[in-house]
C-alpha cells in the first residue's frame, strides 16, 4: 500500500481530514504534502489539519478539524460536546469548544475556545460519529458552572432519561471533580444515592414539588395504566385509588400535532378505563401553580 493510499485510508476514518504528523506517520515527506495542497488534492483547514479534495464539509468535521488541531489529547467539550451528545437545552457559546490537557496550549485556533484540564480521565472520552467529545456525565459536571439551577436540573434528567449515562456515573463524577466548580453541588445532589428516581424530567419534579408545597398527597410518578384492550402507557402522574391522572405537557415530548393527537387518543382511553385526566403545561406548573395545585385537589375530592 502506498504512502497516499494508506493517508487517505486514515482520512476516510476522520471526515476526509488528516493531520500533518498523521501524514508523515503514512511516509508523505513535507515536500510532498505541500506538493499535493499545490494540487489541490489537499486543503488546509486548520494549523496541522488537511481536509481532501472531494470531502463535503461538515459541522462534525469541523469540530473534528478543532480537535486534531488543538492536539492528539483534545476532546470536543462543553456546549460542543452537549450537541454532539443530542442535548438540545444547552446554548453556543457562539465558538467551538475544545479541552486540552495541562500543560498543552495550542495556538492558531480562531473561532475556537480552549478550556485546559489537570486530568481527563479515559471515563470521561467518548467518540460521537467519529468526534473525541467528553462522556455525557464530563460534559455536566463542565457545564455546571455555566447554568442557572432550572437548566442545570433540566440537563441532569436530560441525561438519565436519555440513558447517555448512569445517575451513578453522574455522581461518582460529580463528586470526583467538585473542587474549584461552581454548581456541582447541585448535579452532585440529584443524583446522590437514594435521591428520586421516578422523575423523567424538570417539569416532573418542580410539579411535585408544587403539589407537596400545596399540601396535597403525593402521586406515584410514572407508571403503567392498563384497560382491558392492555397497557394504555406510561402516565406521569397518578393517584390509583382516586382514579385521577395527571400528564404533563413539556416543549420536549409535546411539540408536533401526530404527538398532541397520540396524546388525546391516550386521554380518551384513559377516561373510558374510568381515570379522570388533567393535563398541564410547563407554563402551567411554572406560572400559575397555585391554580394546578387546586384543580388536582378538586381532582381527587371528586
């Protein structure tokens, strides 16, 4: 196999991106990569980083060019690596974002904000469609900081729901890496052992804590109903003996009309089993909760 055979064979595992060292490591001399970028057959994307002739540019292959130019060591992390994990909550901070570990401090990198780490821990890497990127648990504890409480909570669940990690690995995390962050103290509480674990998301727990402030008897969260046609779904909330049920309606799960017309198709059966349903809103729980604190104590008082 040739030098350039065995270069684009690397390439075609990263975007069509090679790196100089990676060319050299293949037997391409200097002279010869400049001659292939004087051809075209390479482009220069990043300080060390050539993308090939005929690759179709990409956000991953963009953050991978950050990468591989910031260092052999480096990770996507942060609001890089919440995207490239599907967490949706977290805002860009308008730049990609990299870690390195101590004592690397790479330079050239425009556009790019380079966060330096004592240690990154094996646990702590995973690869994201080809992209080193920090592990689910990393990136909250990284991000900690950076959020108010809601989201930083809304992150959390966010994460365990998704199943992108354990609330063990969250924690044991959380707690490994609390000195000198700000906001681990929270992450580290959500999901200490033996903290709730019925909860599937934010708009969950601050309506339990709504009702319990309210006075009103707590719920069993998220578990099955049936009828006699068998499981009907998972109900957020219930009080079986009382026959009432109550759905929470998030921007998450609750945004498209084939979701809205699954939702009232599971209504109607869940009024026909004989279960009274009242349904509210994120704006609901966070705007008016003395309103669903009194309509679920109607509820349960029918």
């Amino acid at each position: 196999m040739t030098a350039d055979q065995i270069a684009a064979r690397t390439g075609a595992r990263q975007h069509g991106l090679l790196t100089l060292g990676q060319a050299r490591a293949a037997g391409l001399s200097y002279r010869q990569v400049r001659s292939r970028v004087a051809a075209g057959r390479l482009t220069p994307v990043r300080p060390r980083v050539f993308r090939f002739a005929g690759t179709r540019p990409s956000w991953e292959a963009e953050v991978l060019a950050a990468v591989l130019s910031a260092d052999c060591r480096a990770v996507a992390s942060h609001a890089t690596a919440a995207a490239l994990l599907g967490l949706q909550r977290v805002e860009s901070c308008g730049r990609l974002e990299v870690t390195v570990q101590r004592p690397d401090q790479p330079r050239g990198l425009g556009g790019v904000l380079v966060h330096r780490t004592a240690s990154l821990d094996p646990a702590d890497v995973r690869s994201v469609r080809g992209v080193p990127c920090t592990s689910a648990a990393r990136t909250v504890v990284d991000l900690a900081a950076r959020l108010d409480l809601d989201p930083l909570r809304s992150l959390v669940d966010d994460v365990l729901f998704d199943e992108l990690a354990t609330r063990d690995e969250v924690h044991r995390r959380a707690v490994a890496l609390a000195r000198g962050r700000g906001g681990i103290e929270v992450v580290a509480d959500v999901t200490r052992p033996g903290a709730e674990e019925a909860f599937r998301s934010w708009l969950e727990r601050e309506a339990a804590r709504v009702l319990a402030e309210a006075g009103v008897p707590p719920p069993r969260w998220n578990l099955p109903v049936e009828d006699h046609h068998g499981k009907i779904g998972v109900v957020d909330a219930q009080w079986p003996e009382a026959r009432l049920v109550v759905e929470l309606d998030g921007l998450r799960f609750h945004r498209t009309e084939q979701q809205r017309r699954a939702d009232r198709a599971r209504d109607r059966r869940l009024g026909l089993a004989g279960y009274l349903v009242l349904r509210f809103t994120w704006s609901d729980v966070r705007a008016r909760p003395a309103m669903v604190a009194a309509q679920v104590r109607e509820g349960l008082a029918r």
